[in-house]
C-alpha cells in the first residue's frame, strides 16, 4: 500500500477498494479488486449492479491490520483496484466475454483476481479464465442456493441459476472438490439437490454446517481441497437476510456474518487461486450492512493471501 492512501479521512477522495490505487498497470501488482456490475441474469428481485460501487464505498473503513489473521494485507501485498468490466446489460454472452477477456489479462499476469459482482452468472466467465491457466479447480462454494439448474429460463443456458451446471459441463471445476456451504430454504422439489449431487458436488446444507460445527465444517473442506488451485465463490445469500438483506433472492436461516467472517477465515492454509463476491444489491440494504460484511469478507481474503 502507499502511505498516503492510509493519511487521508476515510470519506475523503474517490472510493476504490480499501483506498488502494486504481490503476489498470499489472506490472508489480499481487491482487487486483475487479467490479463487475452486471445484474441481468436475476431470477427475482435485481440491483446487484450496484455490488461493486457499494462494496467500494463500505471498504474504505477498513483500516489496514486485521486482527484476527494478524496481517497488513494492504502493506504486505501490492493491491489495485482494477475498475469495472465493461458490461452489456442486454447481451449476457457479450458481458461474459467481456468478463473473461479482462480476468485473463489479470491472472495471466500472474496477480490474483478477488471480483466484487454482480449476480452469479459471472462465475462461469471467471472460472473459465482461472481454468484455461491452472486447469480445473476445487470450488469452495457458499450460497443458500446450488446454481446447478441446467436451464432457468428456456433456451437460456446463462443464469445466475446455472454458472456451475455450465462450469462443470465444461470442465473448468474438478468435481472431487467441489464443496457447496449454507444450502438451504425451499425448492421446486427434491430434484434441485439431487441434481447438484449428481453432478459431484459435496453439499454442506446449513443444518449440516451448524449440526456439526463449523470447525467440522472446515475441517472437511481442509481435506477435500487439500494439495488442490482452489477458487472461492461467496454469494452473500448464504449470509442470513437479518444480516445480509441486501441481495436478489433471499433465504432465512442462513449463516450470521460472524459465522461468514469464521469460515472464510478458516481457509487458511489452502492454495486460493482467486476469489468472487457475488450478489450484493443495494437497493434492499439497509444502512449498507451488506455491503459492509462484503468488504471485510473481501478483507478476509486479501488477508488469507497476505
Ligand atoms: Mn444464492
Ligand atoms: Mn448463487
């Protein structure tokens, strides 16, 4: 980090992510933030355009040490805030290209990419970046939902219902460890799990996470990703809508933030590739609590990377 992005009041100057620099230069740089303003492929209630300028302004608080992972990571890593991919709101086959294209600039340089969404839907043209560097990767996923329908719509194979159904078919995700976390609330039937556990996928609902614990919890993804490019999908509906309430599609019973806050957390140790928080809309926040647990939950990652 510079000095003097820590010297300014926090509500002072242009809001990029933790006040670090925005730049397009990836010469130097270990992390790049990555907004993605896209909220097209919404199944119920959107806004999640607004994710990235939300999660930036909320970011600005976060001082520079953590506490609980004991590192700087603004003075440890190189951090730039990369802009906004320039998205078609109409066309979700131009975004997702659009997506890709700017992600594989940044991973190919060799920075890590942590993406502020945008709903769900973006994680297909993220993976198939990650992919064609590192080849397929475990997938830590946290979401009430298991957005592996193949189909949401007719004839639509690209939604933010389907990015892992399509990510799988296309071989971007070792299935051996694919980990989903907070699965919960009601479905059409039965079939929505069964098809997610057809595909391979290791689901975690949230009965399962808070019957066992969370450090059985981790202790399992610890062990199925273990040796393995692991990425990290967080959308923050696996949050509880009492602490995140900002979001398209909403489930009660989720996880509370402090549980969010432990579980990323509880990462440490594995070899994280990259990262995406997904599925902030600020139209339903409320005194922006969402998007202040999206920045620190961003926070705790750029940490596990420093
Ligand atoms: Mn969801
Ligand atoms: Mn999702």
């Amino acid at each position: 980090m510079s000095e003097s992005s820590f010297a300014a009041q926090p509500y002072a100057g242009i809001a990029t992510f933790g006040r670090q620099p925005h730049t397009r230069e990836l010469n130097g740089a270990d992390v790049a933030i990555l907004g993605v303003p896209y909220d097209s492929s919404t199944s119920y209630r959107s806004g999640c355009r607004f994710g990235p300028r939300a999660i930036r302004e909320q970011s600005l608080l976060l001082w520079g040490y953590n506490n609980a992972q004991k590192v700087s990571p603004f003075q440890t890593l190189k951090v730039i805030d990369y802009g906004d991919v320039d998205v078609v709101p109409p066309d979700i086959v131009a975004t997702h290209k659009a997506i890709q294209d700017v992600a594989a600039r940044i991973v190919n340089a060799g920075v890590t990419l942590l993406t502020l969404g945008g709903d769900h839907s973006i994680s297909l043209p993220l993976l198939r970046a990650q992919a064609a560097l590192h080849g397929p990767v475990a997938l830590v996923h946290f979401d009430a939902h298991p957005d592996t329908w193949d189909c949401e719509y007719a004839g639509q194979p690209f939604s933010h219902g389907t990015p892992f159904r399509r990510a799988i078919d296309e071989g971007l995700v070792d299935t051996s460890a694919y980990v989903q976390i907070g699965i919960r609330g009601p479905t059409a039937g039965p079939q929505d799990y069964a098809d997610a556990l057809q595909l391979g996928a290791r689901m975690i609902t949230l009965d399962d996470a808070v019957e066992r614990g969370l450090p059985a919890v981790l202790s399992e993804v610890g062990s199925v990703c273990a040796g393995k490019k692991v990425y990290v999908t967080i959308d923050i509906d696996a949050v509880d809508p009492a602490f995140a309430p900002g979001t398209g599609t909403p489930e009660v019973g989720g996880f509370t933030s402090h549980q969010m806050l432990k579980l990323v957390r509880g990462l440490k140790g594995l070899n994280i590739i990259g990262a995406d928080l997904v599925e902030v809309s600020p139209p339903f926040d409320h005194s922006g609590i969402t998007s202040i647990l999206a920045a620190n939950l961003g926070f705790e990652l750029l940490s596990l990377w420093a």
